[in-house]
C-alpha cells in the first residue's frame, strides 16, 4: 500500500486528468454565471437604476455562493481522487518501474498494528518485467472523521521472486524496498474491506429442549419460576415475596406457607407443587405490607374480598419451560375420512391425533408428539 502522491498513477488515468477536467468545466460555468449577469447598457430612470442596483447584487450574490460552493465541491473530490485512486498503482523511479496490486491484510491488531502482503510487477531500467510477491508491517494511525488512516514505521518483512536465484532474488530486493515509503495514507473503508473474514462466528449455545405439557380438563394455570424459588424480605414483615416470577407470591415464615394472588383469590399451599386450596383469611403480617409500589395491588385485596361465584383453578408449578393445553372438557376429537387422524378443537393451539399418539404445534418451538 504505496503513497500515490508520491508518483503512483492509476492505470486507468487518461492523458488528461479529472482534475483538469474539473477546472476546465468549472472556468466554463463561472463564464456563464459572468455573461448572465451583464446586462446591456441603456438609459434607465432612477427607479430602474435602483431596480438594477439591487438586481445586480442579487446576482453578485448567487455568483459567489455558486463559486464558494463548486471550490469545495472540487477540493474535496481531488482531494478524494489524489488520497485514493485505487489499484493497480504504479511508481516510476530511475531504477525502474513498479506496479502494485491491492493488499491483503494478514492482521490488524487493535487497529494498530498493521500486516499485509501484495502482489506487484517490478521493472528494472533497461531490464525485463518480474513478477513478485511481499509482505509488510507497520504502525496506523485512525482518523474516524475523515475516514483515513496514517500507516508509519513501515517495514518491508520479506520478498518472493519465483524462479529466481538468490543473488536475483536480493537484487531485485533491494530494488523494490527503495521503492516503499516510510509513511502512508489509506483510506479507513479500504483497509476495513481488505480483513480476513472470520472462519467461524462464535455463537450462543441454545437449549431447544422441548417443555413439559400439563393437560387439564378444568381451568388451570401455569405457575412458572425460573429455577428455585428466589425470596426477597418484605422490610418490618415476616413476608418474603418470589423474585423469579411474574406472579405475585409470598412466602410468610411463621407457618412455612406460600401464598398466590390470583383475580382477588387468594391460595395457599406448603409445596410449589401443592394441593393449593382457597384461603379466607390472611395472617397480620400481610397488614404490615407497604400499600404502595408494586405491593400496590396485592394490599388491595387485603383482607380477602368476597367474590361471588369464585372459580378456583388447579396450579401446576414448573420451574422449568412448561407449557398447559388446557381443554373446555374432554378432548372432543373430529376424525377425518380414513379414520387415522383427528383434530383437538377445544386447545388454543393445534393439536392432532394420529395412531393414539396426540401431536402438538407450538409456537416457536415446532411439533410436540
């Protein structure tokens, strides 16, 4: 990755170069702008006097903006073209003459430390062309807001000329490091494209273990934890609350009880896992709770509300991924024709029977057999 510069021109440059292009388009315009401005001389009353006074500097305006404006247009696409006129790139010097192919970048530590390899066609005066290959360090610089990157303390490593002997070969070496510079600019996009790509992409390790399925034929819901129960202290209380969950429960350490809220019900079992049954009336420590935060809620149905035709629903408790199909009564199975698969219509997701086997979709997670 050569200074450009320096005497590197692209292979693609004609004998006229786009700046020259530029500035040529650019004096033509302006030439435009100067002839639209002009206007022809007559006699003018001193209202059309003041007419063409401020027409006149309306036009200055516009003729200095429209200058100022195309200046730095071409300042920066020179400066563009001159920073980065791609490859191959060539460097004439009074040993020969060199051309260089895009690098391929080895390493770039930190983004700082730099090594790369490339390929290039080295000419001696008066000699024939000889294809090589080298590699090259050094250290950079990055600049973000300009997109560039200063390459310093460059060092040519080793050189590779096939199918020459070694005295050729420590010529020809000599000769293309007088051609390297001990500084460079690059373009920040370039060398980010130039990177080995990754062979692998370390990846997370998923568990797609399939859930455990509670059936019920009666209302029922999931009580997930994550894991074992978490307890947190309920501050001046004997109350414990389960963090690892989006139910509200409670632990109360004075009779070793769990307590569930569920629609101003409220149920209480010694195990996770039950029986859990109906509770009327709660200890005192649940009078203790603060009625605010997100004890909020549950202080409103402290003591417990009376609810009129109360559903109490069965608990499975799961501190795994779990799922319930939950039935309106017994499965209620539509056979098809052959009589070798039916359809559950009474679960939220679909759920077939093949052979007395049930079968069941689930979202995200694929067929359940």
């Amino acid at each position: 990755m050569f200074n450009a510069p320096s005497g590197f021109v692209h292979q693609a440059n004609s004998k006229t170069t786009a700046s020259d292009a530029q500035e040529t388009n650019t004096h033509a315009y302006i030439g435009l702008l100067r002839a639209d401005v002009k206007e022809k001389k007559r006699p003018l009353s001193p209202n059309s006097i003041r007419l063409q006074t401020n027409k006149d500097r309306g036009c200055h305006a516009v003729y200095k903006i429209c200058v100022l404006v195309l200046t730095l247009m071409l300042t920066t696409s020179a400066r563009a073209w001159a920073q980065d006129p791609g490859w191959p790139r060539q460097l004439v010097k009074p040993g020969g003459k060199l051309i260089v192919y895009q690098p391929q970048v080895d390493e770039w530590t930190n983004f700082n430390d730099i090594t790369w390899r490339q390929a290039f066609q080295l000419t001696p005066t008066g000699g024939s062309e000889i294809v090589g290959a080298a590699s090259f360090e050094g250290t950079t610089e990055v600049n973000t807001q300009s997109h560039t990157v200063f390459m310093f303390n460059i060092r040519t490593l080793n050189t590779y000329f096939p199918e020459k002997d070694t005295a050729t070969s420590a010529q020809l070496d000599q000769l293309l490091r007088s051609f390297v510079p001990q500084t460079y600019n690059a373009s920040l996009d370039r060398l980010i494209a130039y990177l080995p790509k990754p062979q692998s992409v370390q990846t997370v390790t998923l568990r797609n273990d399939p859930p455990f399925i509670f059936v019920s034929y009666s209302p029922a819901i999931l009580l997930g934890v994550d894991g074992e129960p978490v307890l947190s202290e309920i501050p001046k209380t004997d109350l414990k609350f389960v963090v690892n969950t989006v139910w509200p429960l409670f632990f109360d350490k004075n009779n070793s009880q769990y307590y569930l809220l569920l629609n101003n019900i409220w149920l209480t079992a010694g195990d996770l896992h039950g029986p859990w049954s109906r509770v009327m009336k709660l200890s005192k420590a649940f009078e203790k709770v603060p009625d605010s935060g997100k004890f909020a809620d549950m202080k409103r149905a402290v003591p417990p509300p009376q609810v009129a035709n109360a559903i109490v629903p069965q608990v499975f408790s799961s501190q795994f991924p779990a799922e319930v199909i939950l039935f309106e009564g017994r499965a209620d199975v539509h056979r098809d024709s052959r009589d070798t698969t039916g359809l559950c219509q009474q679960h939220r997701f679909p759920c077939f029977c093949l052979r007395r086997h049930a079968n069941l979709l689930l979202p995200g997670r694929g067929p359940l057999v």
